[in-house]
C-alpha cells in the first residue's frame, strides 16, 4: 500500500499530516534545548555549591589533614567532575541532536513544499486542459445548432413557391458553409477530447502517484530520522555513565576512607606541647615564716605559679601584650613539640629553594657554556650578574639551611635532624617529587619551557576536536601543566610535546 494509490483524492490530508510531522519535529528540537538548559543549570549550580564549600587558605589546609576534612574536600572534587559530565551531556545534546535536526528539518520543509508544489501544478495543468476542453464543447454544440438552424432555413425556402433560385442557392450555400464548420467543430472537440482523456490519466495514474510516493518516502525517512533523535537522547547520557558512576564510588570511596583514630593521632601530633604537668605544691608552713612555693614543673618559669592549661581562659590582648616583641626566630617561644615541628617545616622550605636555586644555577652555567662554544647565540658576560646574584642566593640559604639544622638539634635534644645524612648540607637536600625542576634540559634554542605539576594517566579516550584541546588516549601518560581551575579541564602535554586541555574527570593523578 502506498499514498499515491490508495489516497490519490486525499491531497488536503496529505498536507496536513505532513505539516504536523515537520511540527513534532520542531516540538522535539525545542524540547531537547530545554532539557539542555536545565542541564547547564544545574551544572552551574553544583559548581558554584562545590566552590562556596571548598577549603581555602592556610587554616583550611591545615584542616585538610585530617581524613574527615579531606574527604569532603575529595567528595567536592568528585561533585565538580560530576557537574563537567552534566555539562558534557548538555553540549552533545545540543550538538548531536538540537542542531543536526534543526538543519534536517529545513531540508525537509525544502522537499515538501517542492512536491506539494508539483503537485498544485500539475492539478493546475490538468484543469487548464479541461477548461480547454469545455470551451472546444461549447463551441461546437453553438455551431451545430447554427447548422441546423441554416439547414432548416434552407429548406423552408426551397419549399417556398415564391422564393427565386437565387435565394435557395444562397440558403443552401449558407447551410452548406454552417454544417461545414460544425464539422471542424466536432473535430477539434473530438481531438481535445481525447488528449484531455490522455492527460487525465496520466495525471491519476502516473503523475501524482509518483509525487505523493514521493511525499510518503520523505515523512517516513523523517519518522526514522526522529526516531534516531529519541534513541540519542539516551544514549548521550549512557556515554558518560560510567563516568558519573566513578564520580559516585570515588564520593563513596572519599568517605570509606575517613580513620577517626589517625585523626585523633593527628590532631595530638599538632598540638602537644610536651611539658610535664605540673608537681605537687608544698605545703606553706606560716609557723616558720612565709616561705615560697615552688613547683618541680618544667612548665613553669622560675618565680612563676604553675598555669593551669586545661582551663585557661581567652583574654583580650592588652596595649602591654602587643608591644612585645615579636616570636623568636628558632621558635623557641613554643613549646618543645610545637617548636620541633615548626623546625622541620622550615627546613623542608628552604631545601625546596635549595633545590630550586642550584638547578637555576646549572642551567646558567650550560647557558654560559652554550655562550661561549657559539658567540653568535649570545655573550657570555651577559650572564655574569645573574650567575653572580645565583651563587649568592645559594650561599644564604645554605647558612639558613645550616642554622635550622642546628636548632633543631638542639631542639630534639642533640640528635641529628630527620633529614640530615651526612655532613654537607649541599647533598641533604632530597628533591621532593611534587616539586619539579623549574630549569629543564636547555636545548639550543633556548626556549622556555613550562613546568609540569605532576602525572595523570588517561582513564579514557578524548577526542580534541574543540579549539585549544588535544585528543589523547585510554592509559596515556600525560603530564600536567595546569590544574583544574573549576571548570572541569585542566592543560596537559603529551609525551609528543603536544599540549592542550582535556576534561579532568577523563584523567587519574599519579601519586
């Protein structure tokens, strides 16, 4: 069964049941951008909901420590890559299915209109060559009776007694000239009758068949071609559900990981002091004279009662308190424990300078090097000043490096530091492998070359087909330039030396 034979007198249906398909189209197209529009809404929402409860500044990073404050520090990372697949959804929507069937459905209003067109024009034909027809009939029933009329004529006055001959001869001629044209008449009709017959069934039988078949095939290649639309309108979201999914296990896993016993060390590690607590008062005998109390405490200071620490109450800080002088260099105004602490992390800093100095110094040594093999490239004493101000710099953070050691010795009751091997200072200093060298392999051109801030490993494929991304592969080694500002991509280059950016939940960091 088919449109052109089944319903070739229903041409007012057909326009109407193609034009509502075209409009379901557009009902679709409509529909999808909305579901796009709450998409990046929401997206946006749990970005900025993920920014206002992030961690910031150093109390915060300190706070981070603990396995409970890390995790939903953890768990608004997850949220954040989770709001980028939202975002990724809306945009393939948007692409795949809004703007693919907005620029189909244009051509399908081009193709209906065309055949409708065809066919008001061959109905028109049609019509003209009826009306054609009518006016060939008319025309030859007028001039048949006129004949008929003169023919009549003709004989009434061959009849009459009194009409000369030269009156019967005109009306037979007369009759004659009528009946001869209303032969030609009947021989046009007869003639435009038949091709009338012939048009007419090629219209009904071959002409209109074909453009209402052709009205058929393009509403049913529109059915399918929206019938895709629906199914990708699931699949798109399929595509990123095993994303979303590792989004949601790494929430789970953030909150699997949370030790309230290692939290509990921590929090002891950070804050004790490590004084003794205070010893007994002795009793004041007044019978023998006033006498002083004393305490065996460490804590307390000579000529000074014991501080009872548990339950000392926060004071504003008096005009006496803040003019004193300010903490002590080697931290000796905190306790043992604390003091230790601060040590260390001072000179875990100042290695890291070390570190960063001595590479600043060798590369400008091959610089001079380079200098002075090809003069062309540059003079050699132009790097005098900086070389002079690098050597320097080394020489002060070696002395501050040395003084810290010192202290902490002092401070861990003369035991060597933590981090002290042997003795020179230059070769202590362990590079830590979240700090890369800022100064990479000069090449001969010299040119700047970014410094990476860690690993990752590709989780899955991406294709960069957007301007300023990179295209990179499942279980690719990528290093990392740039981290995620937020907005769910980060900059990375490749072990090709290509470089862009790539969605930051398609990546796993390397520890």
């Amino acid at each position: 069964m088919d449109w052109g034979t089944d319903l070739w007198d229903q041409y007012d249906v057909m326009d109407k049941h193609t034009q509502s398909g075209l409009d379901l189209v557009e009902r679709y197209i409509k529909f999808v951008k909305e579901r796009t529009e709450i998409e990046q809404s929401y997206a946006k929402q749990l970005r900025s909901l993920t920014k206002k409860y992030a961690k910031r500044g150093s109390k915060d990073e300190q706070d981070c420590k603990f396995s409970n404050h890390g995790s939903l520090q953890e768990i608004l990372n997850e949220l954040n890559d989770y709001a980028g697949q939202r975002e990724l959804i809306a945009e393939n929507m948007m692409t795949s299915i809004c703007v693919e069937l907005t620029k189909y459905l244009q051509d399908l209003k081009h193709e209906r209109k065309s055949h409708l067109s065809d066919a008001k024009k061959a109905q028109q034909n049609l019509e003209s060559s009826f009306k054609h027809l009518e006016s060939t009939k008319k025309r030859y029933a007028k001039e048949w009776a006129e004949a008929e009329k003169a023919t009549q004529q003709a004989e009434k006055t061959e009849s009459d007694l009194n009409a000369t001959r030269l009156d019967v001869e005109k009306a037979k001629n007369h009759s004659h000239a009528r009946t001869h044209t209303a032969e030609e008449c009947r021989n046009d009709y007869a003639a435009q009758l038949q091709k009338y017959n012939k048009e007419q069934n090629y219209f009904y039988y071959s002409e209109i068949p074909q453009i209402y078949n052709k009205l058929q095939d393009m509403d049913e290649r529109r059915i399918r071609r929206l019938a895709e639309g629906y199914c990708q309108f699931s699949e798109i979201e399929k595509k990123v559900l095993p994303i979303i999914s590792k989004c949601l296990e790494g929430i789970s896993t953030a909150g699997g990981r949370i030790d309230e016993k290692k939290d509990s060390i921590l929090f002891i590690e950070q804050h004790k002091s490590g004084f003794e607590r205070p010893g007994d008062l002795e009793f004041e005998d007044y019978t023998q004279g006033i006498k002083p109390a004393t305490s065996d405490s460490s804590l307390n200071p000579p000529k000074v009662r014991a501080k009872l620490w548990p339950f000392s109450k926060k004071h504003k800080m008096s005009h006496a308190e803040k003019r004193m002088p300010p903490p002590a260099e080697d931290f000796s105004h905190l306790p043992p424990e604390q003091r230790k602490k601060r040590l260390q992390a001072k000179i875990d800093d100042i290695s890291k300078e070390l570190q960063k100095a001595q590479d600043q110094s060798e590369a400008l040594e091959k610089m001079k090097g380079v200098y002075e093999q090809n003069p062309q490239m540059g003079d050699p004493s132009s790097l005098e000043p900086q070389i002079t101000e690098t050597a320097q710099n080394l020489g002060r953070l070696r002395g501050e490096f040395t003084k810290y050691e010192t202290w902490l010795s002092e401070a861990v009751g003369g035991e060597e530091s933590s981090n002290t091997n042997n003795n020179d200072t230059q070769d202590d200093v362990e590079t830590a492998n979240q700090y890369q060298n800022i100064y990479t392999d000069f090449d001969d051109e010299f040119e700047d070359v970014g410094t990476p801030i860690g690993q990752c490993t590709a989780l899955y494929t991406f294709e960069g087909n957007s301007e300023g991304t990179i295209s990179i592969t499942d279980g690719e080694l990528l290093s990392i330039m740039d981290g995620d500002k937020g907005d769910g991509w980060m900059r990375v280059l490749k072990a090709t030396g290509e470089e862009g950016f790539i969605p930051s939940s398609y990546v796993k960091l390397e520890m």
